[in-house]
C-alpha cells in the first residue's frame, strides 16, 4: 500500500515537474504508433483485397472436341470431388461462343456464323483454403491427367507474382513494424533516463536513506507503462475519428478487431513499462 | 550504560583508486550511547569512513560490521535495512531537491512504513523541536545554510535512529550559527543514541559523553 501510494504520487509529481519532457515522450510515442497502425491498417485492407482478387481466380479446363455429353457429365461429378474445388461450371461450345461475341463483338466472327470451332469447357473456382499458388497448381496436376481435358488454363504467373508481392510487403511491414516499436522503446526510455538524471541527486539520497530499488524503480516504471499505453490508445482514437469522418468510395478500410487493438495497447504499455526499466537500469546500480 | 557495539571496524585495508593506501588496519568501535569526534585534515579519509559506514564502498580486507551485522556488496537488503538505522547530517547526506521540507524530514518514517496519523504527530514535533515550522512547505534551495543543517537533523532524528553521522558541522559556518548549531550537537551527544561526529578541527568546545580521536596516516589516535 506504501508503495503504491508513492508510486502514484511520486508519478503525478514527476508528470506535474517535466510536462514538457513527458509530453513530447507522449507526442512522439502516439505518432509513432499512429504510424504503425496506418501500416497495420493498410496491410489488412490489402490482405482484404488480395483475398478479394484470390475469389475471382478461375481455371478453365478445355474439353476434347469429340467429347460425348453423358462423358461430360460424368466430368462434372468427378471435378466436383476434387479437394479444394468450390464450383463446377460447364460451359458449351455455344456459350462459350456467345461469351466470345460478348467480348469482341460479332464483326470479328465473321464467317464463322455456321462453324464453331470453340471447345466445351469446365470453369472451376476454388475453395479459400486451396488459394495459393501450390494448392491450385496441385489441382491443375490433378485435372490434367483426366482423359476428357485437353488443356487446362489460369492465371499462373498472376498468382504467383500476386503472391511474391504479397510476401514482400508483409515482410517489409513487420521490418517497419520492428523498427517503428524499437524506436518507441529507445526513444521512451531515454525520456525516462533524462529524468532520471535530473533526479540524480535525490535519487542517490533516497538510496542512502535506504529506499529499496522497487521504491525508487516504481515511479518510473508506472510512467514508462502510462505514457505506453496512453500513447498506443490515442494511434487508435485518432485513426476511429479520421474514419468516422471519412469514407472511401473505392474500397472499405478494414480495422482489426477490437480484442486485437486490445491486446496492442496492452503490449505498448509493456513495451513502456520495458523502456522505464531501461531508463532506470544505469541509476539502479 | 549499554556496551552493545553499533559500529565495528576490524583491520581494515582501503586503497584509493590512485592505489594510494587510505585505511591501513583501521580498528574502532563505537557502543550504544555513546559520541565520537574524529577529526583529520582533508584527505585523512573522514568521508571514506562515511561511506564504509553506508556501504557505499567496501574495505579491501578487514570487516565493517553496524548492529553486530556484516556489510558486504551483494547483501542489498541488509544494507536496506542498516542505512534506514543511520541518520545523517552534512557530507554525503543532502535533502532531496524535488521534496519540501516537510517530505524530507518525513522520508525515514515513509521507508518504515510509519503509519500516516503517527507520520504527522511525529513530523509537527521534529519540526517545532528544530524550528522549521515555518518553512516545512519550502523546497531545499529557499533554505538558509542553517535551516538546511536543522533540515537534515530533524531528519537524522525523526525516527530515532540509533546511530547519527554529522559530517562537518561547522564549515562554512559563521561563529553565531555555528553555536546553534552546537546546541544541537550536545543535545545530540547526550539523547541516548550514538553520534560519529567528523570534522577537520576539533573546536574548542567539548561536547559531552563524547570521544574524541584523530586520522592520521591511515590510524585511529
């Protein structure tokens, strides 16, 4: 209880002494974060929208033209089966000739009113969990091998540049990510450290009075925990109020969930709590 | 009278870090109740004995022992506990800048954890024991040079400590303040605790119960 009380008091006294060494602590934390929360943001509304791409990825299987239809639809059951298939669409040879014309209009199939030499095909789209280069290309080994397809189609190189790109900046991100925290760790604790140091005097006398480290450490510890978590929250109100305010037309800004924004401010204010201790650490010994 | 040892040193050794020899088998002991006066020139190694006492640095052979207990580097909480036993007063011993009068005096009784109603009865009476009712809500540089001294008795004193370092009680004191400050001295030497007082002259006034011995070279005369 003697603790705490001190600890609270000496932490309001060290708040109300430095304003200016605690606010700019605060104001260059809760920038930092706000900046880790733009990336956090950006790379869930770019994982929203990969994924969304991912969905639209289809396969088209090219039939064997003197193909039976009762064979077809056998063909329809069997890629139906297949692990990781989500739909199964067959297409005609007349479909796929009104879908050509859709796309280039009549005047290009001109003379080729009374011949169709398009095949029948199958359209498969994939289940979320098969969406990766690997797990399509492994349905790709699969479907080849039956008798009734003759070529099978995707966007290959699509998806697996999709999926570089992706790794790239989720890479990139947890490096700025990494960096943006070590900076926030760094830069609090040498707040805290410069005023530990203008306490120096007063910190040796309490130490030769016999306070114990606990009784000197608490305050600072508490201060570095504080301004964390206050810092990372204020990321969080700044980014709910700029989307209150403003909304986009082309896409939907995907925040995490609120157990995630949670568990973030949690760890900032460890990550404070941490940069006391290392602000501290030299005076301790 | 009590002949149990507060202070003990045994065969010290201290070098400084020059390598030059500061304490060459130091031997004292100072009883409950008792005073002492050790006085030596600047460098004789007054404010080594300071620290020896608070454990601040260590011998480099021989033993110091306060309260029939041993100081060694790694026992933190014994020293904890032996300096909140110590009152002090000049040299090492400042008030904290960043507390007022009032919480300076106060700081022995918040590290034992005195009760905050007993705190205030206590705080009122060292207060008005050493005149500084007044300034109790100054911060230490408002202070004069005697009301700081008065500051770190009362605080030296607030919760009876038994044992009470004064370091140079008269430098820089003019004639008038310093007899004041003797008064404190002799009510000191005579309140039942035991007092170091180290200073570089012994003055001619002789405080009672009260030994006096001088460094020199490293020994106790």
């Amino acid at each position: 209880m003697r603790l705490l009380w001190h600890t609270i008091r000496e932490l309001f006294r060290n708040l109300r002494r430095h304003p200016g060494t605690a606010l700019s602590s605060f104001m260059s934390l809760a920038l930092l974060f706000l900046l880790f929360d733009l990336f956090w943001i950006a790379a869930g509304t770019s994982e929203g929208f990969y994924a969304r791409l991912l969905s639209e990825l289809e396969m088209e299987l090219f039939l064997k033209p003197d193909l039976a239809d009762s064979a077809a639809t056998t063909l329809h059951d069997t890629l139906g089966s297949i692990d990781g298939v989500r739909t199964v669409t067959f297409i005609s040879a007349e479909q796929a000739r009104e879908r050509l014309a859709d796309l280039v209009g009549t005047d290009l199939l001109y003379g080729f009113e009374s011949a169709n030499p398009l095949p029948a095909s199958y359209l498969l789209t994939f289940e979320e969990r098969s969406l990766t280069s690997g797990g399509v290309a492994a349905i790709e080994t699969e479907v080849s091998q039956l008798e009734a397809v003759e070529r099978v189609v995707y966007g290959r190189r699509w998806l697996s540049k999709a999926e570089k790109t992706r790794d790239v900046i989720l890479s990139l991100g947890m490096i700025l990510g990494g960096l943006i925290l070590l900076t926030a760790l760094i830069g609090s604790a040498n707040n805290i450290r410069l005023m530990t140091k203008v306490r120096a005097v007063g910190f040796r006398q309490m130490q030769i009075l016999g306070a114990g480290r606990l009784f000197l450490a608490a305050p600072f510890l508490m201060e570095g925990f504080l301004i964390g978590g206050l810092s990372g929250a204020a990321g969080w109100v700044a980014l709910f109020y700029a989307r209150s305010k403003v909304t986009f037309a082309q896409f939907e800004l995907v925040l995490p969930p609120s157990i995630e924004i949670a568990i973030f401010i949690a760890a900032v204010a460890i990550i404070g709590l941490v940069s006391g201790y290392l602000g501290i650490r030299k005076m301790m010994q | 009278m009590s002949t149990q040892k507060i202070v003990e040193f045994t065969n010290v050794f201290v070098t400084s870090d020059r390598g030059e020899t500061i304490f060459h088998d130091f031997g004292f002991t100072l009883t409950a109740g008792r005073s002492v006066v050790i006085s030596g020139p600047a460098g004789s190694g007054k404010t080594t004995l300071v620290e020896l006492l608070l454990g601040l640095r260590f011998p480099d052979s021989g033993s110091v022992e306060l309260f029939g207990q041993c100081l060694w580097p790694r026992k933190r909480r014994l020293l904890k506990r032996i300096r909140r036993r110590i009152g002090g007063v000049g040299g090492v011993y400042d008030l904290v800048p960043s507390l007022t009068v009032a919480e300076n005096v106060m700081v022995p009784l918040v590290l034992a954890s005195v009760k905050k109603r007993a705190r205030s009865e206590r705080l009122v009476k060292m207060l008005t024991e050493f005149n500084l009712l007044k300034q109790a809500a100054l911060y230490p540089h408002r202070l004069t040079r005697v009301e700081y001294t008065l500051a770190q008795f009362a605080r030296a004193s607030i919760a009876d400590q038994p044992l009470m370092i004064i370091d140079e009680p008269a430098a820089g004191l003019d004639p008038a303040t310093y007899k004041r400050i003797f008064e404190y001295l002799v009510r000191m030497s005579v309140s039942g605790r035991s007092v170091i007082i180290l200073t570089s002259q012994a003055g001619s006034d002789v405080l009672p119960q009260c030994d006096y011995l001088q460094i020199k070279d490293g020994l106790l005369s």
